[in-house]
C-alpha cells in the first residue's frame, strides 16, 4: 500500500472514531443538570399555579357570598312605596279593615336593651315568631345582627343547623319587602303598598284578604327576612363550616323559617353597623361604625353595614402552615394546630342602605 492511501484510511479512522469517554461523560452531566432543572422549574410553576388556583377559588367563594348578601343588605327597610317603618299597620280583613297593631305594638323588644318582651301580636302565623317574639315583623330594624353569638331574637327557638354555630361568628338579619309585586296568599307576611297614600299609612295582612284594591298605585309584597349566619357543619361534611341563611316563608297554613346553605367554606362572619349619630337633620351620613350589640342600635339611624367573611379551603396543605394573624372588626385571629394547614382569605364589603332614612 502507498504512504499515500495509508494516510487517507488513518485519516478515516479518526473522522469515524466518535465521542471519547470523557466527552459522553460531560455531555451526560449537562444533559441531566437541563434535565434537573428544567423538572424544578416545572415543579415550581405547577406548585405556583396551584396555590394561585386555590386562592382564586376562595375568593370566588367570598364574591359568590358577597353577591348573595349584599342585595338584601341594600334593600332592606324598602317597604313597598316607603321607607317610614312607623307608618305601617298590622290589619286583619278586608276594606274596612280593622287595625291589629301598630309600628309601635310590633317591636320585637323595648327600645332599649333590658325591657320585657312583648307579647306575640295577634293575627300573625305562629311561625312568624319561631325565631323570637314579633322577630318577623319588627319594620323598625331594618338591620340586626348578634356579634360573636348565634342569636336572633330573645327567647328564640329556632335552632342553627344540626344545633351547631360556629363559635365567635355574628348574625346579620335584614327586613323589607320583595322588589316584585305578588298576590295576596294565607298564612303569608304580606304588605299592601299604596303609592298615593305612602305618607300615612302602609298595611300588612297575614290572613290571605287584600286589605284593598289592586291597581298601579296599590300591589301587594311578600315580606322578606333573612338572618345570615356560620354553622359548624356544612351539607354532607362535618366540622366544615358554612354561610348559611334563615328565611321567613310560607309551608302548608303556617309562616315558617326556612334554613338553607349559602356557600361552604365560610368559617366566619362579621358585621358592623354604620351609623348617623347626628342630633340634628339627619341626611344618612355614616359618623360612626359599631358592632352589633351596640346598646344604642335601635335608637339610632342604620345607614351602612361592613361585612367581613373569612374563607377557609376545602382541605390542608402538606407543608403549608399559615402563621397569619387576622385583624378585622373586633377579630383577632391567628390559626393554631391543624388550622393553620388550611389557606384562607379574609374578604371585607361595605354596603350602603339604599332606604336609610333622609329626614
């Protein structure tokens, strides 16, 4: 063979010769650190992206409750044609009707904490007053509320769901009318809403009679009373708190409260009352904010409400501890135990009562 042709095969040789071990080595490592880090960063964005989804699906959770809320809140005191609680009269039968009580009569207690209560106003379903003496038709609280108790109204008999309340959580109750106009049904809470005479008078029935005609100036509205609360349990799910929601309806012949869940989740719920304190006119100006058993509450002008609710998720975290205190209303909460496994949110609204008084 020429020198030649010996030169070309060694020269084949190296060109076929492939990686050194050394270089597989290298390129090993670098691949597997690409590797390694590119299963981090996926690691990472997926963990990132869970917590991103839980937190959005507690906040959902507060708007949903919010949303559910807050109409009432706004509406409440809305009477029909007026917003003037003293000008509504419970009657019985029809025109002429005969007058059973007045605003005065259908207080659910003196005006100031400590008086008796009074007794059950006649012509009412027995129902009306399952969660406390004339609790369903004390117009001139368009608002009320228990802080950090389950209570709604003295004596009452209407117990939380399965007789547990979650501990620390207030009450928000709300009275007024439906928005939409209805007929007249027995054993129903009912105003007859007259526009052309709102100054004076308003009339509630519960008996099923119109107390007059029906016309564009004259409707009929079935009486609205919803008392949100937090129950320890949750539909299907033990020690899972829930909003839930008491609300005066009609079963069979008699009023009745019925007790539904809102949104499970919800560990607690806080109010506060935004009030005018004005001696003078008053022009439905919030001055101050107090909690629900301020003592004063009936007395004074009820023109907003703060609400806090505390979201809590659905199961524990494996490595997740929440050391968080939450402040807000007379609250001061710092996760213990167990609890601190689960992540949660505080959501707050203020709403404004589109029927507080301006005079």
């Amino acid at each position: 063979m020429s020198a030649r042709n010996s030169h070309r095969g060694a020269g084949l040789r190296r060109v076929h010769a492939g990686f050194t071990l050394i270089e597989l080595m290298i390129a090993m490592t670098i691949a597997c650190t690409l590797v390694a880090g590119t299963l981090a960063l996926y690691g990472q964005v997926r963990e990132t992206y869970r917590v991103n989804d839980r937190v959005a699906r507690l906040q959902e959770q507060g708007r949903f409750a919010m949303s559910v809320i807050e109409p009432d809140v706004e509406l409440a005191g809305y009477y029909g044609f007026t917003n003037v609680a003293d000008a509504v009269l419970l009657v019985h039968g029809t025109s002429p009707e005969t007058t059973v009580a007045t605003a005065a009569e259908l207080r659910q207690f003196a005006v100031r904490a400590g008086g008796p209560p009074p007794p059950p106003v006649a012509a009412l379903p027995t129902g009306a007053h399952a969660c406390g003496v004339n609790f369903a038709v004390d117009l001139s609280v368009p608002v009320q509320g228990s802080n950090g108790a389950f209570a709604m109204g003295r004596a009452a008999t209407c117990a939380p769901y399965r007789s547990r309340a979650q501990a620390g959580a207030d009450t928000l109750t709300i009275r007024r009318v439906e928005t939409l106009a209805s007929s007249a049904e027995g054993a129903r809470i009912q105003m007859y809403a007259s526009r052309l005479t709102s100054l004076t008078r308003e009339l509630m029935f519960a008996d099923g009679a119109a107390p007059g005609t029906l016309d564009a100036d004259h409707r009929i509205h079935n009486m609205v009373v919803r008392t949100y609360y937090v129950a320890r349990d949750s539909v299907g799910r033990s020690d899972f708190p829930a909003l839930r929601v008491k609300s005066l309806t009609r079963s069979g012949a008699s009023a009745v409260f019925d007790d539904d869940e809102v949104m499970p989740g919800i560990e607690d719920l806080q109010v506060q009352f935004g009030i005018d304190t004005r001696d003078e006119i008053r022009g439905g100006r919030v001055t101050r904010y107090v909690n629900p058993d301020f003592v004063d509450l009936p007395r004074v002008q009820v023109v907003a409400v703060r609400i806090w609710l505390r979201v809590r998720a659905d199961e524990p975290e494996v490595g997740f501890g929440d050391a968080t205190t939450y402040r807000y209303a007379d609250v001061v909460y710092t996760p213990s135990g167990s609890d601190r496994n689960f992540r949660r949110v505080v959501m707050s609204r203020t709403v404004t009562l589109r029927n507080a008084r301006s005079t």
